[in-house]
C-alpha cells in the first residue's frame, strides 16, 4: 500500500495543478487558495478507491501503469481534461482485478 499512498500523493499534486488551471473558478469555490486542501481530498479520495479495489474487487495496484499514468498527467491540456482524457489515461489502468 505504501507504493500506491506515494502515487496519490503525486496524483493529488498534478491533479490539484491541472484542475486550478483548468478550472479556477471551481477550484476556488471547492477549495480557495488552499492547495493542500485540494491535495488532502484527493489523496482521501484515492484511499477509498484503493481500498475498494483491494479488499473488495481483489485487485493488484500495478505501478508500472500508475507511473505511465502520472507521466501522462504531467501533458494532461485543459482540453484533455475537459473531454475526460484523464479518467481515460488513469482510471481503468491502474488495477489489474480477478475476473470473477
């Protein structure tokens, strides 16, 4: 668990970038001035997510997509992220899950 707490730490840092970037108005309104509160949210969030996939999906963090992903992340234009590029280049690929 420690490998995925260090990606969301990261994921939380570009996310919270990208996101007052592409949009400041939501980003103020949800968190004001307060990156950290942003980088805080996030990172719970993710907590929930990874606890889910592993105890509830059984599923493996796999850290060479985490790593594709935060490179990914670090282009990541506010038109990639206002047509959903980054759920698409992060969400489904940073798990692999039993088929059951």
């Amino acid at each position: 668990m420690s490998t995925y707490n260090e990606f969301a730490a990261k994921y939380s840092e570009i996310y919270c970038d990208v996101r007052l970037d592409c949009e400041p108005v939501y980003f103020e309104e949800r968190f004001g001035e307060d990156a950290e509160e942003c980088h805080r949210f996030i990172v719970k969030q993710e907590s929930k997510r990874a606890t889910a996939k592993l105890c509830e999906d059984n599923c493996d963090f796999n850290v060479e997509q985490a790593e594709a992903c935060l490179e990914a992340m670090e282009t990541l234009t506010c038109d990639g992220w206002e047509n959903g590029s980054l759920e698409e280049m992060c969400s489904s690929m940073l798990w692999e899950c039993d088929a059951s």
